[in-house]
C-alpha cells in the first residue's frame, strides 16, 4: 500500500522572506516589485527621504520616483544631484507609514510635529492617492516583505447611506437652481463623477434680484452633498483672517507695513525682523513657499508650529516683493498670533466675535469643538483626489479630529458655501453685514486695491490685494482668476483647488463654489472658470 504525501500548510510557501526597510535586500525587491511598470524621469515626481535613525544596515538617506500616470515606484540609496519635488525628514517608523500605512494614519504623520517636509506640498496630495490605490499592487508585494512595520494595512471604513429629513428641500432647491442659471447648473453637473463627487454652490445678483445656494452629489462616499454640508475652505479662509488685519488697521493697533517683529518680538533675529505685514498679505516675503517652516506641522499643537517660526531662516540673498512667495500655513499663523498680541483674544474668538457674527455667517466654524467633530465626523464633507486617469480617493487630509479640533489659521475654516458668499456680499456692501459693520469703506477698498502688481507665478497667481485675489485676465487666460467676463475690480480667492469665491463692485455679481474634488491646477482653473463665465451667461452679464 502507498504512503500518502505529507501535507503541507499552504501558508507556509506563501510567507516571503521579510527584510527591514531600505536595507539592501529590501531595495532589490522594490525593484522587482515595479519592474513591469513603466516610470518617466521626465514627469515623475522626486521624493529625498532623510532617515533619523536608520537601523545598522539600513539607507538612512533615499531618493524614491514616483511616476503619477502609471502608479511606478523606484527606489534608490543616497540622493542625486536633481532637486527633489519633495524632502523628507522622518524616523524609519515615520518612513514607514508614509509608504504603508492607511491613509488615515500618513496625514497624522503631519500632527505630532516629528516630520520636516521641504517642496512643493501639493504633491502630497497624488503622492498619497498612488500609495493608497496602490493600483499594480506592487506595494502590497513589498509590503509583505518588509518587516517591523509599525500599522497593520487599513480597511475602509464601513459606508452607509444618509439621507436625513429636508432631502426633498435640496431637490427642490437643484430645481429652482435649474430654472435661475441653467448653464451653470449643467457646467456643474458635467464635473459631477468627472473630476468631483461633489459640490456646493452660492452665487447672488442683487441688480436682478437673483440668489441660489444648492448642492449636488456626494460629499463623501453615500453622505449626500447638502446646502448645510460644512465643506473645509482651505485658503479662502484667508480672505477672513486679512479682514481682521484691515479692522486692526482702522483702530490704530497695526500697520501693516511695521515688521511682524513689532508686534512678536519673539520674531526677531536671522533676517525675520524686516518681515512685514505687508508681505504677508500679499505673498512678497523672502520665503518660498517650498521651505513653509510649517510644511510638516501644520496641525501640530501651537508651540510647535510657534517654535519651527521663531528659528525660520531666510534664504541668503533673498530679496522681498521680487517674487511671489504664497505661504500656505506660517504667514496666517503670525497674523493670528499678531491679533491675540495686540487685542488680548485669540485669533478664532476675534474672527468668531468680530467678522463671522456681523456677516450673518452663523453657521461657520473657525474650528470645530472634540463634541462637534465628533457628532459631525461621518458626515464632514471629505477632499477627493481626482484626475489623473486614476479612480478618485477619498481622503482624511484635513478631517481628522486633529486637524479639526485645532486652529490651523487661514486654511480650516468649516462651513457652507452659503457663509463664504454672505462675507464678499458683506465687502461688496461697504463692509456692512446684516449683524453690523466689518470695515469702513475705505478700509474695503484699501484692502481689494491692487497691492502686488506685475509678479506672476506657476499658479495662475497675479495682482493681489491685502489678502485678496484680484482678476487678472488683462494678463492672459492663465492668469484668468474667477472669469473673463468679471471686472478688473473683482476680488476673491482660491482655496487649495477646489474653491472659489469673489466679489464683483462693477457687476454686482458675488459667487462661491467648493468642489470637493482636488484636481491639477490646469484641470481646476479650467472648470473654475467654466463656472465663472456660465454664471456671467445666465445673468446675462457676458
């Protein structure tokens, strides 16, 4: 009689041999793991990886390509002589997790203030969709020869539908919306499972009479989109916090061209002290924005985010006002700290008590309370990144209880879509809000006048105010900020690209937009404007 094979457990040839991260017999399987995916040197983006403490027998310095068509991933030791996209300073933890973990735990990588990021940070953004999607399931192979990894891979969180009461008031609102701009509607709609699952929509024409608000789509995955929804406004909130400097100005308390130092004497020293106000309103100071000091900190708690500014370095020879240096997250920071030094209230209670309550803006939060995250965190409008030819992924960036429930001036603000338009309604009416006065008339247009003139950048970014974006489509289509048909005089903002909103004194015209999908910049100034020139059409304006 025969003897029967022995069995074997599967699992058991299955198991790859393990290697620790970066070490060389790591690097060779990163290099089979994407061998069959083409990588373009050309476009890809390239990502400098610093390792704190690296293991013995580990690279403690990397240079990673990452090509953003095809998903492919190379890996190499030490650092080329090309600058990098992105820079990376990290522990081999950190490092990790920035490879492996779930998308939830890579952004509170940027919460605990132990991460240094240099570069441009919108690559963050796609960075973190390749990782995610991960779409040839080569980082899965390698994930699972990579040992002493610190986060098990995440699993979706569990998605249910939400209809809630007053879903018939939002059809009925994208009706009425039909009848009163049905151009813009049907832009809006067409970017709808294109390059967003989502949108809100404010626009006002108080010459016809005409006010819309109305929202479409999905603001995160089976969470439907309403006209309450609290979507993030990313840098439109800046807009808010300048007015706070205008109202400080009419009260004799700041000027704006005085150095930050004036007011923080904590600023001072390696070139900080001739640092103004004035350049960061307008965007001019001696900084790139590729070195934001706040690049990797952003949500860390404030003394973090206050000593990272108090050791910034200027660049030698770097010049002020003779470039456009748009600071993201450090320039809002100092201005935030400049209101509490000089009126005694924090940044978010001023702007609470003096700009939001006057405008009639009620239902927007400068930051959200742990009880109001937490009772509105399924339901917080999520950014998706979009484009690209990939499937569009949700993200956490900005919706963590972290980055909610701290004040990260001038980027966080929460609220519909409605509250940004009452603001430039409020500025187009001489600064009289429906609870009161934000600014005198002068002070508007002092700060809508043009401050920065003839710089321009990658960005579409041109003239500026005192913390405004002014239309520049004299300069050309690429510089078009919210249509070709608004006025020189028209004022407004972006906001990370996926909002608008602007004011228009000749026109009469005030409108706001969030799309809660990320695309590039070309893809959103393209639909941007779209909307724009639409609703100049349907008021009939163009």
């Amino acid at each position: 009689m025969g003897t029967a094979p022995a069995r074997t457990d599967p699992s058991a040839t299955t198991v790859p041999t393990r290697y620790a991260l970066f070490s060389p017999e790591w690097l060779g399987g990163a290099d089979a793991a994407f061998a069959a995916l083409p990588a373009d040197e050309s476009a890809a983006i390239r990502i400098a990886l610093d390792i704190t403490d690296a293991p013995e027998g580990t690279a403690d310095a990397l240079d990673i390509l990452v090509d953003l068509t095809t998903g492919a991933l190379r890996f190499a030791p030490g650092h080329s002589a090309v600058r990098p996209t992105l820079a990376f300073t990290l522990t081999h933890a950190d490092a990790g997790t920035l490879l492996f973990g779930d998308q939830t735990h890579r952004t509170r990588l940027f919460e605990h203030g132990g991460l240094r990021l240099e570069g441009a940070f919108l690559f963050v953004f796609f960075l973190d969709r390749i990782l995610q999607q991960d779409v040839s399931g080569g980082l899965a192979r390698l994930r699972a020869g990579t040992a002493g990894l610190a986060h098990p891979p995440g699993s979706p969180p569990a998605r249910t539908h939400r209809t809630g009461p007053g879903q018939e008031d939002e059809t009925a609102a994208v009706e009425a919306a039909y009848e009163t701009l049905p151009r813009t509607m049907a832009v809006l709609r067409a970017e709808l499972d294109r390059t967003t699952p989502g949108a809100q929509l404010y626009v006002s024409h108080a010459p016809s009479r005409t006010a819309v608000s109305v929202a479409l789509g999905e603001s995160r995955p089976h969470v439907p989109f309403t006209r309450r929804s609290w979507p993030i406004w990313y840098c439109c909130s800046k807009a808010v916090g300048a007015v706070a400097v205008g109202q400080l100005w009419e009260r004799g308390l700041v000027d704006p061209l005085c150095p930050v130092a004036a007011y923080l004497p904590w600023f001072e020293g390696e070139g900080r002290e001739n640092i103004t106000l004035f350049q960061l309103l307008t965007h001019t100071t001696p900084l790139p924005m590729a070195l934001d000091p706040l690049h990797g900190t952003f949500a860390a708690p404030a003394d973090v985010r206050r000593e990272q500014l108090r050791t910034m370095r200027i660049p030698p020879g770097a010049e002020p006002g003779t470039r456009i240096n748009y600071a993201p997250w450090w320039a809002w920071f100092l201005l935030a700290e400049i209101v509490r030094a000089v009126d005694g209230r924090s940044y978010e209670h001023y702007l609470t008590e003096e700009v939001l309550a006057p405008c009639g803006m009620t239902d927007t939060r400068m930051v959200l309370t742990p009880e109001e995250y937490r009772e509105a965190a399924d339901r917080l409008p999520l950014i998706h990144i979009t484009g690209g030819g990939f499937p569009a992924e949700p993200t956490q960036w900005y919706a963590t209880e972290a980055s909610c429930t701290r004040p990260i001036q001038g980027l966080n603000m929460r609220g519909p879509i409605q509250d940004l338009g009452r603001f430039f309604e409020t500025l187009l009416a001489d600064g009289r809000g429906t609870g009161g006065r934000i600014l005198r008339p002068q002070t508007v247009m002092a700060m809508t006048a043009r401050h920065r003139v003839g710089l321009t950048d990658a960005f579409g970014n041109a003239d500026w105010g005192l913390g405004f974006r002014l239309e520049s489509h004299h300069l050309g289509k690429e510089y078009t900020a919210f249509s070709q048909y608004a006025s020189r005089r028209a004022f407004g903002h972006y906001g990370l690209w996926t909002s608008v909103a602007f004011a228009d004194p000749d026109t009469g015209v005030v409108a706001a937009v969030h799309l809660n999908g990320k695309a590039s910049q070309d893809e959103h100034q393209e639909r941007m404007l779209a909307i724009g020139d639409a609703i100049h059409h349907d008021l009939g304006l163009a």
